[in-house]
C-alpha cells in the first residue's frame, strides 16, 4: 500500500480515536471510584451542544469550550446527587442523562435556532484549527520520517493533543499520587477509606467531576474541532463504544489507549472502504459502517478473558453508624 494512503489512514485514526479516548478515560476515573457510568454519551452529546450554541453566538471558540466543559460538569453533577447523595441505581441515573441529554439538545437547538434542532455554521474562528508543529514542513520533503512527523504527529487540533497527553497524566495520577491511592481504594474497599477518615463521598464527587471535564472536551471535540457545529444526535454512541473500550482494556489507561486507537482505526477503515469493491464484490455501505460496532460485540463476547472491574462498581455506598 502507498506510504500516502498508509498516512492518511492512521492520521484519520488518531482524530477519530481522539473523543473515543477522552470518554474512556473519564469513564476510568468514575469508575475506579466505584461508580458506574453509562451516562457518558450523554455528557458528550450535551457538551457538544452547549459548545457549538455558545461559540455560534459568540464567535469565539474559547468560550464556546468553556461552556461545553461547563454544560458536562453540571450534568456530572446531577448524576452525581442521584447516585451518590441519593444514593440511587447508577445505571438508572446514566440512562436519565443519556436520555435527558438527547431530548433536551433537540428540543434547545430546535427553539433557539430554528434550524431542525442544528446550530448554525460556524466561522473558522468558532472552531479549533489544526496545528503546525515545529519544522513540520521543513521536514515534509524527508522520506518516511519527516513525512510522519509532518503528516501524523503534526497538523492535528489542540484536543487530539490533550487526549493522548492526558493518558500519561492519568497513569500518574492513579499509580503515583495519593489522591489516586485513594480512589482506587475507595473503588476497591469503601469501608476501608471511611474507617480511615476519608470521605467517601468527596472522593466518588471528585472521580464524577473529573469525569464530567473529559467529557466536556470529548464532546466540544464533535461540534468544534472536528465538525463546524451541532447536529442531532452527532456523538453516535461513541460513548457506549468508550465504555466498551474501557471494559476491554480492563480499567487501566495505556491499554485504553491502544483500545481507542483500535476503534478510531476500524473506523477509519470503514470511512475508506465505503463504495470500493472487496474481492470484486460491493460491499454495502451499511455493512461497512456497522464494522466498529460489530467489533466492540465480538471483543465483549469473547476476546477479552474474564474482565473483572472495581469491586464496589455499581454499589451506593452508606456510611456505617
């Protein structure tokens, strides 16, 4: 195959492995906290909403970011009152965001901007750009290498950048740091956090806020950064996609990683393989962008060993008197 399409290949793979892994990682943190999160295509889809509506008004795609983070955190929080301080079923209350979200943006885009519940184009300065690194086109004439470096690593936007920066940032976090210590404890063993004076539930809100602000950057990347604005029901399930991906890597960040870049990769694939003919048969276009989602059912259905999460996943937790 051409070193060109080969390139162009992987580079379409890290910018849609890109929201894939922002979302698993911050399903990771919540769940490694004991709280299972199945709302996380809903944040994303309400992220990306409030990022496009707010950067179509405002022209500026800052602001349009941080009303996307500041839309996901809010939902992180109501989740979070009703499945910690409530301490109601945490699969009810992910379900309640993934559907509040999807009725809400409808409903929101549709009065506000009239457009079959869209926001309206917008401008390349509503929108994150790609970036230049260094030397990049300095180097695009040097076989192989340069070509790589200013055709794969160079030439993203600034998300792609902090979603595979905030792989190694997590990886830290968890296995280097006390605040990481504890959460994974409290994910493990509740009880043994609490008989050591340490709060539960801050911990658990934190892992959901922490969550909530990957989220935001997930979803602002659909409607900001990779798109040019808010369309119904744009996230596609790549949130279910990121739950399934966090499952197989089993909870830990640099598998999660490469996960994400499996899908991103199959995706890819399938964006290429569209009206060309496979062994001089056509393949339907249907078939070929079901492939991502056939993968997640096969690797869950068999491919991953015996997948065990947090042992306090899923379970409210009521402090002893």
């Amino acid at each position: 195959m051409d070193l060109v399409i080969i390139l162009s290949t992987l580079d379409a793979t890290i910018r849609l492995s890109t929201p894939l892994l922002l979302a698993c990682l911050a399903g990771l943190y919540s769940e490694r906290a004991g709280v299972f999160d199945i709302g996380l295509e809903g944040k994303m889809l309400a992220a990306a909403f409030g990022a496009a509506a707010v950067a179509a008004v405002t022209n500026n795609v800052w602001l349009g970011l941080l009303a996307g983070v500041g839309v996901s955190l809010s939902t992180s929080a109501l989740q979070g009152a009703a499945a910690i301080t409530l301490k109601g079923n945490q699969l009810i209350a992910g379900v309640a965001i993934n559907m509040l979200a999807a009725g809400l943006t409808t409903f929101l885009g549709i009065q506000w901007f009239a457009q079959g519940g869209r926001t309206p184009a917008l401008t390349p300065d509503s929108r994150f750009g790609n970036i230049t690194l260094p030397f990049a086109d300095e180097l695009a004439g040097v076989p192989v290498l340069g070509q790589i470096y200013s055709e794969l690593i160079s030439g993203h936007n600034l998300l792609v950048y902090i979603a595979f920066l905030a792989v190694p940032i997590t990886w830290f976090v968890l296995y280097r740091t006390r605040f990481g210590l504890r959460l994974r404890a409290v994910g493990e063993n509740p009880k043994a956090v609490d008989t050591a004076g340490i709060s539960v539930i801050a911990l658990r809100y934190q892992a959901v806020l922490i969550t909530g602000l990957l989220c935001g950057l997930a979803g602002a990347f659909f409607s900001i950064a990779q798109g040019s604005g808010f369309g119904n029901n744009m996230t596609a399930g790549k949130g279910f996609i990121a739950l399934a991906a966090l499952i197989f890597a089993k909870w830990k960040p640099v598998p999660a990683m490469f996960t994400c870049l499996l899908f991103g990769f199959l995706d890819a694939l399938q964006i290429r393989l569209q009206n060309t003919d496979i062994f001089g048969v056509t393949v339907p276009v249907q078939a070929i962008q079901a492939l991502p989602y056939i993968l997640t059912v096969v690797l869950l259905a068999g491919f991953i060993g015996k997948a065990v999460g947090p042992k306090a996943g899923g379970v409210a937790y009521t402090k002893e008197r």
